[in-house]
C-alpha cells in the first residue's frame, strides 16, 4: 500500500520523520508545511517533496494520507484539527497538547471526522520496554510494589535560547516534566498502569529566560497500591540515561534507556540469560540526555509502521489519543500538587488552575 505523509512543522524532529517514514516500505513524505516558508522550502529541497505556504492548501492535496504534527507543543491542536477536518489520519508529537481540553478537542475532532489519531512515544517501542511490559503482564513480579523514572538530564542555556517557544508555559507547557521526561512518565503509566495520587516539589534552578520547571520531584501511588516516584531535570550536567525501575514481591527490573541492566526474578524463566544479553550494549545514542538530537528514529518508525497497520485493518494504534493524554494528565496532577504543596488526586476533573501559567514563574 502506497501511503503520503505530510509535515507540520519542519524543525529539529521532522528529519527523524523523515528517516523513520523512509525505512517503510511504500511510505512516502510528499509534502511539508511550516508557518516560515523557508523552513519549509529547506525541508522539501533535501527531502524531495513538495512544499507548501498555506496549511489549508496541504491538507487538500489527495496524495497526502496522513499528516505528522512536529509543532512547538502547544501548537499541535489547530494543526491537527484542520488534518482531522480534512480527513487526514493525524500523528502528532509528544505531548498530545499541553492541556486536557486541548487533548480532549483533538481526541473528538479524530473521532468525528473517522481518522486515527496517534501520539509519538517511540520508547514504547523499544524492546526492553516491551520485555518489561510482558513480564508485568505475565504477573512475574508478583505483587507491584515500586515503579521509579529516572530523567536526569542536561540542558544548555543556549538550547533554551534557540527557540522562542522553548521554556515557555505558553508553548512547552511545562519544563523538564512536559517536554523531556514525559517519554518516561508514558512508559511508567503504561507499565504500572494509572496513578491515582500525587504529590511534588518543581522548581527552576538553572537556567535562565525559561518559565518553567528543570528540576521535578514527584511521589506517586498508583491505583494498583504501588508506590514511585519520578524525578526530572535539565540541570543535571552532564546528563545521565534515562532510567526506569519495576519492583514487585517476585522480582526487579531496572532499563537503562534501551538496556535491561537488572532482570531479576524470584521463580527464574528460560530464556532470562539470554535475554540480559541480549539486552545490553543495545543504547546506541545519548538518548537525549545531553544533546536533544543525539536520539536514533527507530521507534518512530516502529510507530509509524504501528500505525499504517491500524489504517489498514481499522483498528486502534498502540498509542492513541487517549493514551497520549495519560501523561498530560499525571504531569499536570505534579504541577498542582507542587503549587499547593497538597496531595492531589487522579483522575482531573478538569485542567487545573496553575497560577504559573498566570505569572510565568514555576514554584
Ligand atoms: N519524540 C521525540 O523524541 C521528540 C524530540 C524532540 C521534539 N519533539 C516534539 O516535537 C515538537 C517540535 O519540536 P522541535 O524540537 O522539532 O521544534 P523546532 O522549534 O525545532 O521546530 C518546530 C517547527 O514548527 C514550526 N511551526 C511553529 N508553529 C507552527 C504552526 N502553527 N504551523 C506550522 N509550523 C509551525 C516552526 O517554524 C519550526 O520550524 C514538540 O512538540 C516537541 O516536544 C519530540
């Protein structure tokens, strides 16, 4: 099956894009959309596509099928709104949007007009994510007890300085949380299953000119009783892997971005040797713990492949609109809760009141 992809938003994450829709086979970019023209223009003359100076304009081009939104965050909803309209099936980047009702009108606009609607989460993906997530399944660790992400990463003023929206409540719609440890938060939820109470501490220790929290710390129960927490930053020179840790009664487990580096299991299976070795040496960039580029395109294109498949058979991509809201919500629940320094309960009614959005100062 012949498929066209378009663009929105030509940036740093459309080339992996780019890559990843290029390793499918019968899958194409044939179009691309930026508010700046050049950037656009940039994009289609080394990707071999046509670029466009009106999104309205893309989107009624017949050759392009689906369309992947790489907007600043806080962006992704007009764009995938007029896509939904237009009968395009709509892939957006994390997070889904910056706010529950912002996710809430992409989520009905996909449902009405019948496209599929999927969020970017290519860690899911990852091999060692899916061998926690069999395990988790299969109850080998018995009783969950402790689920952790570990986001300890590193951020140059100068990368806060490259873009206007980066840093900004209005546009990131959060910090260390929202834009870079929202990749872990999404695997903790889909692992540990929903988080039902919150409380936390953010603050902005090290950078300067951004809105927004680099160091967060949160404590969490889940509603299957387990108790984790999740601590972010961009202020952790030099930047560590990204780190992920399932206890339970029967066993630990600890990945370090795309390595198993703790398989550890009461009742010990065939095949858990092996797949340790299997399992390690396997991080083959920084992971995105110093430099926002150093990330491989290989889960994007395990989505994508993911979600061609939900096309064709009409069924639900892995990650849906629904899922990608889970995030949102939990980080939103860490804003609250470090705002009020009170325990906070899941699930959100509604969007929370953040008196930093207000006065663009993060407490
Ligand atoms: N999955 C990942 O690993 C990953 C990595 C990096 C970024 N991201 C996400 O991708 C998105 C973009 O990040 P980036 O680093 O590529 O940003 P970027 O600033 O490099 O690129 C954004 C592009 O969008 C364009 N743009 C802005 N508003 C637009 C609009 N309304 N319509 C069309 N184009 C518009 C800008 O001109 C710019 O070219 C963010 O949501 C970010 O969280 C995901």
């Amino acid at each position: 099956m012949a498929v066209g992809f378009g663009i929105i938003g030509c940036g740093m994450i459309a080339g992996f894009h780019q890559k990843a829709i290029a390793d499918i086979r019968g899958a194409h970019v044939v179009a691309c959309f930026d508010t700046f023209p050049s950037a656009a223009e940039r994009f289609a003359a080394a990707n071999h596509c046509t670029a466009y100076e009106d999104l309205g304009a893309m989107l009624a081009d017949p050759s392009v099928d689906v369309v992947t939104i790489c907007t600043p965050s806080g962006a992704h909803l007009e764009p995938a709104l007029a896509a939904a309209e237009a009968g395009k099936h709509v892939i957006v980047e994390k997070p889904l949007e910056i706010t529950l009702r912002r996710c809430d009108q992409i989520i009905e606009a996909c449902h009405r007009n019948k496209v599929r609607l999927a969020t970017i989460f290519p860690s899911r993906f990852h091999e060692s994510s899916q061998q926690l997530k069999k395990a988790i399944d299969a109850g080998r660790f018995g009783r969950l007890t402790m689920g952790d992400a570990y986001v300890k990463w590193y951020r140059t003023q100068e990368y806060y300085d490259s873009g206007a929206w980066r840093g900004t409540w209005k546009l990131d719609g959060g910090g260390a949380l929202m834009n870079q440890a929202i990749h872990s938060v999404d695997l903790l939820t889909w692992l540990m299953g929903p988080v039902v109470e919150i409380s936390a501490k953010i603050d902005m220790l090290a950078h300067k000119r951004i809105e927004v929290e680099d160091v967060a710390v949160a404590t969490l129960r889940f509603a299957n009783g387990a108790l984790g927490v999740i601590e972010a930053t961009t202020a952790a020179y030099p930047g560590a892997l990204k780190r992920i840790e399932i206890h339970g009664s029967g066993g630990s487990a600890v990945v370090e971005e795309e390595d198993i580096k703790t398989w550890d299991f009461a009742r010990s299976a065939r095949g858990d040797k092996r797949l340790i070795e299997k399992m390690s040496g396997r991080t083959q960039t920084g992971g995105g713990a110093a430099d926002p580029s150093a990330i491989g395109h290989h889960g994007h294109t395990l989505l994508f492949r993911d979600v061609l498949k939900a096309i064709k058979n009409r069924a639900r991509p892995s990650i849906d609109g629904h899922e990608g809201r889970r995030s949102v919500e939990i980080i939103l629940g860490i804003y609250k809760a470090a705002e009020t320094g009170r325990t906070i309960q899941l699930p959100l009614a509604r969007d929370p009141v953040l008196k930093a959005r207000k006065t663009g100062v993060a407490s």
